[in-house]
C-alpha cells in the first residue's frame, strides 16, 4: 500500500522533480516560484494523500474484531461502552389501608417469574422510601382501587435481559414488606445496554475518524455516542429539518427518566411555575399544603410541543395553577414530576469551555420516540405454555426494538421472525405460525404510521420503542 507522505515530503519531490527537469529553476524556500507554485500544489497535494489515510484507516478497520478493535480504538482515545442495568419503576400496593407507616427499604429485590426459556429478572430499589400514616389517603389509586407507592429500582444485571415489558414483575424476596400487599410494573423496564458490539464500536471511531478530519457533524455524533447515547442525529441550521434558526440541534436516543418535586408559593399574580430540570416527561402529583392533593381540575401541565427549544434543557415545561378552583394564596405547592435526566446532565458537559470547539451552540434534545401497537395470532405447538410463550414473545419483541437506531425502518417480515423464534436473551421455539393482523407506531401526540409495502419508514429523529402488544 503507498505511503502516506507529509506535506513536507511533498514539497520536497515537487522541488526534486522540478529541479531534475530544469536546473536553472530556482526551487529555493525563498523564492517566488516555491511561495506561489510550489507551496500551494504540495498543500493540495497533502490534502489528497490525508483522504487516502482516511480510506487506508477505515479499510483496516472493516477487518478488525474484538481485542485488536479495542486496541485500534485506543488511537483515537475510545474505549467500549460497558454494559447499563435497565431502571424500572416499582410500584408496590396495599389493597387495605395500611395501619402504619410503610418503609421501602434500599436493596429491595423485586423480580419476575421467570419462564423455561429464561431466569427471573431481578430489580432491587434504589433508594428508601417511607410513606407515613399521616399522608396514606393520598396514595389511594381510585382507578385500581388501592393504596400505591413508587420507586424506583435498577436491573441487577446489566445489558437488555433487563428491558421487560410491563406488569411482568410480581415479587418481593425476603418475606415481603409490611402492609404491602404485592408489587408491579405499570411501565417498561427501560435503557438496559448490553455491552458494545463489535459493529456499534466500529461505526463509533469510523465517526471519529471522519469528525476530526473533515466534518464536524461526524466529530459530534461521536462524541454523544461516547456519552453513552444509543445513537444520535446531528441537524444543522442550514439542513432542511432544522427546528431552529441558529446553532445546533443534536437528538438522541435516551428514555432514562428521574424524578424530583420542586415546591412552589402559590400566587394569584403568578400561577404559573416552570420545572427546575427539563425537558420534562410528566407529572405524577400536585399536593398543596393546605389543600392537599389536587385534581386535574386544579391545575394544568403543559410539556412544550411547539417552541424551537422543544425536548431540551430550555423548553418551555410548566404547571399552571387555574384561578378560582379553592387553592389558598400563600399555599405551598409540592409538584412531583419525571424529567430526562441524560439530556438535562450531558448538555451541562456539552456547554463546558473545553467542549465548545465541538462546535457553537449545540442543544441536545430527546428523539422522538414511536410506540409499536401490534396485534398478532399465535399458532402454538402442542408442547406450548400459551401464557409463557405469548410473555416471552413480547419480551422478546422490545429487546429486539432496543437494538434499532435513529431512522430505522421497521420491517413485518422482522416482527414475524422475531415472534416465531425469538431475540437475544428470550428465544422462542413453542410458536409454529405467526398472523400479524395489525400493526402501526404511533407518536406521542397520537399520529400514527403505517405500513407502505409492509414498511413503516420514519426520520432521523425518530426511533421505535414497544407500545401495546397484544397477542392471541
């Protein structure tokens, strides 16, 4: 393979080459025809031979696996991403009004039943938690006719095995909790990564190959995605899908949730409050010191759709507090509410001054998640557990939908091959046909995408998560 020279290796054989076919030329660093001819050819001529470095570099790395791809990834100041445990929250409910205090302790495991394809999936609670008798009415869960306590728990094993559907966990180890009648998951277990493949880890340092030689766009997206960020879509002003007039709109792929309450002083002359960390998800209660928890016809939630500065740190999120509906003025209001904890951390990394050479003005925003909603008939074989193969199947379904990436078109053919064999960690070998009857993805505004020639195709800042899968 040729050499890549130095430009000063090429202006030396241009001299060479110049002197050898006229001596009389004056090739010296001094002269004329070195600072307007000779320079600027060796400049262009260096340039072309940097591409053939980058193709030389990105040649060698098509070939390289494991052990020798960490090491080449060490040129370039990378390493693989380890594998994060999936979080959850956990909700745990009395179906009598406890008679004292309830105390959720840190370590809490919780788990799955598990199946005979794989083990339980363990979670074990994050931090304690303790409702006192005092506040218990406010727990109670009209719509499911009982007392409900939350938090929040973390895989005990890293990488996707952790990405369960809902409702699948059902237990408490270690003799339970008092006054607690059971546990579940009303949502996903979510933002469980296995370890960096092979083919993410080469796609990483391609990106920071091509970054900091010739396009900052490239040199960005490598960067988030060393963050820790599944992926990432940088927009430019001047692109046709930018949403704001200047700077830099980076998505990226992040459903990792936190939860914190700020407490406000309610005030006629300013009802409305804007969430301390954005961008905000939702809001899981508003409880007034006076009068106590407050209904939806207290107050309003507004998680901004509309401004440029949407799914960021600035966007416009806010509670407003509806005037003449019995709130005391001088109150002191406690709004409880999950915000995305990636983005509102990392855009604090992003506008440090060491990281502003990346480029002005990046925002870091969340992509635009698109809930798959699927309806399939099974055809089981004689061996079958229906209710085993049909929760594995689902599992097995947004493990699958975990691996996808920005703008990646969903297939039919990939969802029947999934729910008659199975994905990663939840293999299916009981399923002998599958009858997809609908299936659509749907955004969280509610517009639906469907199906052109068995493809539902979506943009850069889009990505597919598991909505409602329902199976027969």
């Amino acid at each position: 393979m040729a050499t890549i020279k130095t430009l000063a290796q090429i202006l030396a054989d241009i001299k060479l080459y110049m002197k050898a076919k006229n001596k009389s030329v004056d090739v010296s660093d001094n002269s004329l025809i070195n600072d307007f001819i000779f320079v600027p050819l060796s400049i262009g001529g260096k340039g072309v031979m940097d591409q053939v470095q980058i193709v030389k570099n990105l040649y060698m790395l098509s070939s390289l696996s494991g052990s020798d791809l960490d090491n080449e990834a060490g040129n370039y100041g990378l390493e693989r991403l380890t594998g994060v445990a999936a979080t959850v929250t956990l909700t745990f409910y009395s179906n009598t009004r406890p008679a004292g205090d309830v105390t959720i302790a840190a370590g809490t495991v919780c788990s799955t039943s598990g199946t005979p394809f794989a083990a339980p999936v363990t979670f074990m609670v994050s931090a304690d938690a303790t409702i006192s008798l005092a506040s218990m009415d406010s727990y109670y869960s009209h719509d499911q006719g009982r007392y409900e306590f939350t938090a929040g728990a973390l895989c005990g094993v890293t990488g996707s095995t952790g990405n369960i559907s809902s409702n699948l966990i059902n237990s408490i180890s270690g003799g339970g909790i008092t006054y607690v009648t059971g546990v579940t998951n009303l949502t996903a277990a979510i933002s469980g990564q296995d370890i960096e493949e092979d083919s993410d880890f080469k796609e990483r340092i391609r990106l920071t190959m091509l970054g900091r030689d010739m396009n900052v766009s490239s040199g960005l997206k490598a960067y988030l995605r060393g963050l820790g960020f599944l992926d990432a879509n940088v927009v430019r002003t001047e692109d046709a899908d930018s949403e704001r007039a200047t700077g830099v709109d980076a998505f990226v792929i992040s459903d990792t949730e936190a939860v914190y309450a700020d407490v406000f002083t309610y005030s006629l002359a300013q009802p409305r409050y804007q969430f301390t960390y954005r961008p905000a998800i939702s809001v899981s209660s508003v409880v007034g010191s006076v009068t106590g928890v407050l209904s939806t016809a207290q107050y309003s939630v507004t998680i901004d759709t509309t401004s440029p500065l949407r799914r960021s740190v600035y966007a416009m999120d806010y509670t407003e507090f509806i005037l003449g509906t019995g709130l005391t003025p001088g109150e002191t209001m406690t709004v409880t509410y999950a915000y995305n904890s990636d983005v509102y951390q990392n855009q604090g990394t992003l506008d440090l001054p060491n990281n502003k050479i990346l480029t002005s003005d990046v925002l870091l925003k969340r992509a635009y998640p698109l809930y798959l909603y699927l309806t399939a008939t099974l055809t089981l074989k004689a061996k079958a557990n229906g209710p085993v193969t049909r929760s594995t199947c689902r599992s097995a379904l947004s493990s699958f939908l975990a691996t996808y990436r920005l703008g990646n078109d969903l297939q039919k053919s990939d969802l029947i091959l999934v729910l008659q064999e199975g994905y990663g960690n939840y293999p299916v070998d009981t399923v002998d046909a599958v009858v997809i009857n609908s299936y659509y993805l749907m955004d969280e505004a509610g517009v639906t995408y469907t199906a052109v020639n068995e493809v539902i195709s979506i943009n850069d800042k889009q990505y597919m998560v598991s909505g409602t899968i329902s199976l027969s």
